[in-house]
C-alpha cells in the first residue's frame, strides 16, 4: 500500500469509528476547514484526532469482555455504548459537509494538510494495528468528494482512496480469517504493522480507560451486583413492552433499526426473501422526510424504500423522529419524536403498525404513557448484535448465534445502516435454518409464526454456508500399461486454477496428484489423510475432480461396477489393482464434511444410487448431507479429448459451467444439480458421450454450492477473448442450455419443466433447477456486467451491449459497467461512441486508469489527438510503471 494509500485508511478509520467526533469537540475547526484559512495541522492533531481515537479506544473497553459481564454490566455498557456512537452518527452528515468544503476549496494546500494530519495516524509509535482498522462508510463519503474535483492531483487522491477500498475488504477478509482476534496476516503495506494480538491491545487500552469511569462520565453508575433471575413473564396479562419472552420454543424475531439506507436496507430485504423470512424494520422519521408548518408531509426519496418493504409484506415500525434518547425529554419535545415519524408513517400507509422501539431502549414513565395514548406499543429486544460497535461479520454472526442458543428465542437487534450486518445475517439464518428455528413476524396483534405463508419459499438456493473448502485434483495421462492420455493432466491444473482463482478455495487446500504420483496406494492415501482427517469439519465442503482412464466390469449377478483407474493399475487386473467405486463410496460416508461432490472425467457406469440427482432445493439445504457424483459419461463410452485450449469437451463444458453460465437461476449460486443440468446436455448434444449424475448411498439431499465471484474485469485491449473453436464449441454448448435461464433483468423467468439426465445405472432422471427470489438492484447490475463479460469474450458484441446497457439501467453509477459498454462500442468501431461512454466512466470514477487508456484509444480513432494526448498523459501519472506504459507512451511519441 503506498504511503498515502494507508493514510486515507486511517483516517476513515477514525473518522467513521467515532461518528466525526471532532466536530462536536471542537467546533472552530469546523469552520476553519471549511473557510479559506485551514488551521495549523499541529492544532488539529492536538485537539481532534487524538479525542477522536480516544473516543474510538473507549468504545472499545466498553463491549469487550462482554461474556464475562453480569447482564447489569452489560446492559450499562451498551446503552451507554450506543449513546456515543449515534451521537457520532448525528455528525457524519457535517463531516461530509467539511470534506466537501475542503476538496473544493481554492486552497492550494487543501490535500497537503489532510495527508500531514494523517502522518500521525500512520507513524506514531503509540498507535496500535487496532488504532488502524479502517471502516468503509466515511471512505466512500471521502472518495465522492474527492470526485468532484478534477485536477491531477485529486484523481490521484481518487485512486488512492479506490485502492484502499479495494485494502479495507482484504482486511476484513484476513480478520474474518482471524476471528480468534489475532491481527497476524495482514500483507504488508505503508504501515509496518505490529501484529500484535488482539487481547494485547485490549490490555493496553484497559491501562487508559476503565469501564466504571466511562460509564460515569455519561452518567451512569453501577449499581452493587445481584442475584441475576430469569423472570417469566404472565402470558395471561397483555405486554406493555414486547421483549420476546412469550415467544415459542426455538422461534425468533428479526429487527433492523436505524433505517431506512439507500443501499443496505434492499441488501438486507432482499436476503429476508430468499430465506422467507419475516422481519420489522424500524424507521428514523427524520430519514423518511419532514413534517411542514402546516402539518403536512414531505416525504423523502428514501421513503420509497420503506414503501417498497411494506409492499414486500415486511412491518415498518416508529423509531423516533431523531433519534433521540427519550428517557431524557418530556411533554412536547418528546411527542414530536413519538409522533412527527407516526405522522410520515401514516402518510405511507394509514394503517401503519403500532410498533414503536425507543431508541437506546430508553425510555420514561411519561414515553410509555404517551405511546398507549397513540396506541403505539413498545417492542425492545433480548438478543444484540452489537452490529454498531463489531466491525467484523462472523464476529457478529457468532454473537447472535450463542445468544439464541443460550435464551433458545427471542427478538433480535440488527441495524441496517452497515454492510457488515448484511454479510452476517445470512450466516445467522443458515445455522436458524439448519437448526430448526422458527421465524415470526407481526400479524397485527402479536408475533406469530404464519404456518403456510412462506411455502412459496421453500424452493430457494441458499448462501453457500460452509467454514472451510477442500479438494483433491487427479490427473494422469502417463499411464504404464493403459492407453496414455493427453489432456487429463491439463484438464486437472485447470480445474485446480479455477477452483483457487475463481471459487475461493484456499491454494493450501487444494491438493494435487498428476502421472506417477496417482497410483492406488497415492490416491486411497491422500483421501484418507487429507480428506478424512480431523482438521476437516462439519461445515466444510470438499470437492474431487478426477481425470483418466476409468473402466466398467460385470458382476456375477449382472450388475455393473465402475472403477477409476490409476496410474500403475494394469489392465488384465484392473479388478484388483483399480479403484472400484465402492470404494469410493465408503470413503464419501467416512469424510466429515457436510457436502462432498465427485466430478469425473471418465467413463465407466455401475453404481449404486440412493436416489436420482439431488433435486430438493428446500432452504434447509445447510443441514442435509450432500454426496454427489458427476461423470464424463458410461461404460461404452470414450472420453472426448477434442476440446479446445487442450481439454476434454467434459472439462471444459465443466469450467464453462463453473464461469457462470450453469448458473441457471441467475441467483450467483451454482449448486451441483444445476451444474448437472448445464454440463450432462451440453456434453452430450457435442459428443457420443452421455455423462450421469446422482447421489451416493450416505446423501440426505443436500446438493453441494459453488459460489460466483463478482467479476471487476475493466475490458481493454489487453482482455482475452476465446479462440474461434472455443466460440464454435460454447456456441452449441449454450444451444442445449436449459430454458430457466435469467430474465433481462437478471432474475429466473419461468420455472423450467426439467433437465433429462441419467443416472450412473443409466436410468433417466429429471433435475428440476428452482426460481430465484428477487435480487437487490446492485446484485442485478453485477449479474447483468457479468453476463455481458461472457458475450465479449465469445465476441458476441449485441448481447454484450444489451448486457452492458442492461447493468447501466440497474445502477447508474456503474463505472465497470460504462466502461465495459465502451469497449464494446470500441470494438465494433463506433469510436464517437466509445469515447462518451469511456468520458462517463471517467466521471464516476475519475481515477480509473485503464478508462484514461481506453479513451486515448477512442480519441485517437476517432482523429482528436488533442484530447487522446491528454488521456494517455493522464494513464501514465496514474500508472507509470503498469506493463501498459510502455504503449501509452510509445501512443504520445506518435502524437
């Protein structure tokens, strides 16, 4: 990371961790930055940003520890933890404002001063690695700022500030690898960081500060410990408040506060469908719009987004007008807070819910006399997230879990306001899911569980769930006394590449046998110890592709049975020195891993199914057992070596398939029965071979789940296409592509009628693939530019463009999109055109090199050299040392 990369880290950091605190301790500075006469960076320093991580260091020693608080202790810590933090909230608003007026101010040295404040953050020596931990809600804010500005200068600030985005991801993926709270894998950046561990820091802080002395200071003092209760409520009488006490056995109530978010609040309704599950969203009025002096409403853009979940059956509830910690108003004051947001909700809905949740959980005897007078009812929470306090997502998945585990119902507390809390809770439903939870949601009179309601839903593919990824891939071609082979070793390292580069299996997970390393005793060993061994756990997958020679032999009682065929095995003994698939079957019921896929690349027939192909797509798939098998094809059958790029026609449909286009649901997910349906047809309608399908003796129905990875390829010239015989091959192979395929809008059309697939007993089977809930816009967008990456590739340029054009409706600010689109215009010589789009991508995100290069491109076609010297100049600033330099420049000699 470059010097001033991680700066801009730090100080969001900073800034978001404590909502901006700086600018409500001390207020000259505020109007010093935004003037035309910025303050001493000294003074700066002194006064704010080091209040700023103290704030940031206290809230810290306030949630830690919080097992070994008594739930007085708790319960104080997180009230109080939650006052300073939407205090904090109050004020990013007026830190945009400052940033604003300080990128666009005429002072020369406006960028100077914000890196020489953030020297700090990146060099004291006092500062820990935890000081450092960036969040990404003030970065975005920072980098639309900095987008407005178009000097030289700001793009490279615009640059720098993508490219810690891009760092603050990676972060949080090394910490989520992290979660026994050690900051050890960081790859090393400006920063030369400590790794030290994460109790040493909490250590270190608990010197500073005390918990008993925070909580004072925001008045509130503990009283002596007592005797904790569980105290049952009497189901006779009715609730005043709602706590979730009187909730059934294993049933939960999901809650979201806060909102609603322009972009997290559809993230989070959006996987609350795919799991059918309900919820209430508790709304802050003032972020719906304002009440007139006349009494009337004025409701906000983001008022549509309530509406939009109260059309999607989920409850809007009355969070406070703003906010406000109302135990501390009273008469008027706090019934505008209780009834100004009562007022815009009726104007969405007139029968608006009664459900109201006093912010902080605080409330007074007058709060809850004035709700009953507008017969609004109180809902508070048992389960927290601390989602506002944890910026690490499993971290905040595994909280909600132990605590349902340990109260075994309840209601729980999430806010969608943070990324964060979209990317735990679909950790949090799959274990609900798996572990028989209920879910209820608000009738009108009380939480119950609909039985019937979501029936619809049962049918959904589900997030991926797993802990860890495993695999074994065998390629032989160099068989002793078998015919030898010339692709199979290929198609092994290819599967292997994508399996690491595309899939997100671990490098170190995905072991490899190739020729003389595959013999009978080499593969039963490294199923054995690698795959079969405790480091592997439950909610693993694991995955084992196999290329070479299989064969087939006929049982006394007429029956079939496979084999795979190793490298010393001989073919006059095959029978004893081969692997014959029950062999392989006793190993899949011996692994630990939830789901097992086989995938083999040859052909042979005979094995015992339990059923036909894993069609049950039911939203528990998290806790059913998976053990599936694909094959190349049957007994009577040769592999087909003529694929392109060096590979059979079955591994490199698989791949195809694995890119995205097995995705048939347009979901992001790609289970092993749709890869199924993609591939046996497919393989099959281009060959002599028919590939099976199925589930081994040991599956329960689970079907095993490939995650896509979203694609950021920015296409330029130096972006591969596919060979011609690729294009000739991929087009037939899209011609059997089953129909329930995505609408233009990304999501599944109509269900399909099934795909016809055999078994390994080569009985006919029917795989049936489900219809995708709704996606959120942005996850539309991005299946929609991937889509479109796949046409350019197949240089098929119409669909790519409708693709492209299609992603750009969806999210307007798409800048990989526009780009993508420009190059497609590029391609098919519409230079005039092209350069329009590669301007576009320049303005939504001017430090995009690769547009700078594009466009010169463009420019220089379209004869302005003027403005294509400009562009490739602007490139060279931005990436000077890129393998694309040497062309910039040799582009401006021509100039």
């Amino acid at each position: 990371m470059k010097h001033t990369k991680t700066i801009v880290i730090l100080l969001a950091s900073l800034l978001v961790a404590t909502g901006g605190a700086w600018l409500y301790h001390a207020k000259p500075a505020d109007n010093a930055v935004a003037g035309t006469n910025a303050p001493a960076s000294d003074t700066i320093l002194d006064t704010q940003f080091k209040g700023i991580l103290s704030n940031y260091q206290k809230i810290i020693v306030l949630v830690a520890d919080e097992g070994k608080l008594s739930k007085t202790e708790l319960d104080a810590s997180v009230r109080v933890g939650q006052v300073i933090f939407h205090e904090n909230q109050d004020t990013i608003s007026q830190l945009k404002t400052s940033l604003d007026a300080l990128v666009s101010s005429t002072q020369a040295n406006r960028f100077e001063t914000i890196n020489h404040l953030l020297d700090y953050v990146e060099s004291d020596p006092a500062l820990f690695d935890a000081d450092r931990l960036a969040f990404k809600e003030v970065m975005a804010a920072l980098l639309t700022s900095v987008t407005k500005d178009t000097s030289l200068t700001a793009i490279k600030m615009h640059k720098r500030i993508s490219e810690d985005l891009d760092a603050l991801n990676e972060i949080e993926r090394n910490y989520e690898k992290e979660l026994g709270q050690i900051f050890g894998h960081f790859e090393q950046r400006g920063i030369v960081l400590k790794r030290e561990k994460w109790d040493a820091y909490v250590a270190h802080l608990k010197q500073q500060y005390s918990r008993e002395k925070i909580l004072k200071d925001y008045g509130t003092v503990l009283p002596a410990p007592i005797r904790e209760e569980v105290i049952e409520s009497d189901a006779s009488k009715p609730e005043r408040e709602i706590f979730g006490n009187r909730l059934p056995s294993k049933t939960v109530v999901f809650t979201f506060d806060d909102g609603p978010h322009k972009q997290y609040t559809e993230e989070i309704a959006t996987i609350l469908k795919k799991y059918g599950v309900p919820a209430v969203f508790f709304n802050v009025g003032q972020n719906l719009g304002a009440i007139n002096t006349d009494g009337s409403t004025t409701l906000a853009a983001t008022a549509k987004i309530s509406q939009k979940l109260h059309d999607d059956g989920f409850v809007i509830g009355n969070h406070s007008f703003s906010h406000a910690q109302l135990s501390k108003l009273s008469g008027d004051n706090l019934n505008k807070e209780i009834f100004q947001t009562d007022t815009l909700l009726k104007a969405m809905d007139t029968n608006r819910s009664p459900l109201f949740r006093f912010p902080y959980g605080a409330h007074n005897q007058e709060g809850l006399q004035a709700l009953e007078k507008g017969h609004l009812q109180s809902v508070m929470w048992n389960i927290d997230s601390l989602d506002w306090a944890d910026p690490i997502p499993s971290s905040i998945a595994d909280r909600v879990l132990q605590a349902i585990e340990k109260q075994n119902h309840g209601i729980i507390l999430f806010h969608d306001i943070h990324d964060r809390a979209v990317k735990a809770l679909p950790v949090v439903l799959d274990k609900l899911v798996a572990d028989g939870y209920q879910f209820a949601g608000w009738d009108g009179k009380t939480f119950t569980v609909v039985k019937g309601k979501n029936a619809a839903q049962d049918k959904v593919s589900v997030s991926p769930g797993y802990s860890n990824s495993w695999a074994m891939v065998i390629g032989i071609n160099d068989y002793a006394k078998w015919p030898k082979l010339q692709y199979a070793v290929q198609d092994a390292q290819s599967v292997r590449q994508v399996l690491i580069e595309k899939l997100g299996f671990p490098s170190d997970h995905v072991f490899a046998l190739q020729n003389g390393e595959a013999t009978r005793n080499g593969i039963l060993a490294a199923f054995h110890d690698r795959l079969a061994n405790p480091n592997i756990k439950k909610d693993d997958r694991i995955f084992v592709f196999f290329a070479g020679h299989g064969a087939t032999r006929k049982l006394s009682s007429g029956r079939d049975l496979g084999y795979i065929v190793p490298v010393d095995s001989d073919p006059n003994a095959f029978a004893a020195d081969a692997i014959p698939m029950t062999e392989i079957q006793n190993i899949s019921e011996s692994l630990n891993s939830k789901h097992v896929f086989f995938v083999m690349d040859a052909c042979y027939s005979g094995l015992g199914l339990t059923r036909g192909g894993a069609a049950n797509y039911l939203r528990d798939n998290a806790k059913r057992i998976g053990r599936q098998m694909l094959t190349a094809g049957g007994s009577d059958q040769m592999v087909a070596d003529g694929g392109p790029n060096g590979h059979s026609v079955f591994t490199w449909t698989l791949m195809q398939g694995l890119s995205g286009k097995a995705d048939l649901n347009g979901d992001g997910i790609i289970t092993a029965t749709e890869l199924a349906a993609y591939v046996a047809p497919a393989v099959a309608a281009v060959s002599q071979q028919t590939p099976a399908f199925g589930s081994l003796p040991g599956s329960e129905g689970g079907d095993f789940v490939f995650e896509l990875p979203v694609e950021s390829e920015f296409i330029n010239t130096a972006t591969t296409q596919l060979s011609n015989d690729a294009i000739a091959l991929n087009t037939k192979l899209d011609s059997t592509r089953p129909e329930a395929a995505v609408n233009d809008k990304g999501n599944a059309a109509q269900p399909n009628t099934g795909v016809k697939v055999r078994d390994l007993q080569g009985a006919v089977q029917t795989l049936v693939t489900p219809v995708n809930t709704p996606l959120s816009s942005r996850q539309m967008a991005q299946h929609a530019n991937d889509r479109g990456l796949q046409y350019y590739k197949e240089k098929q340029y119409a669909e790519a463009k409708a693709q492209f054009t299609q992603a750009l409706k969806l999210r307007p600010d798409f800048a990989l999109a526009a780009n993508n689109l420009g190059f497609v215009y590029y391609k098919r010589d519409q230079f005039a055109e092209a350069a329009r789009w590669f301007e576009n991508t320049i303005k939504i995100d001017p430090s995009r090199a690769i547009a700078y290069l594009n466009l010169g491109d463009a420019y220089v076609h379209a004869g302005d050299n003027v403005k294509a010297k400009k562009a490739y100049q602007t490139y060279l600033e931005l990436s000077p040392t890129s393998p694309s330099a040497v062309y910039a420049k040799k582009q401006l000699e021509k100039l």
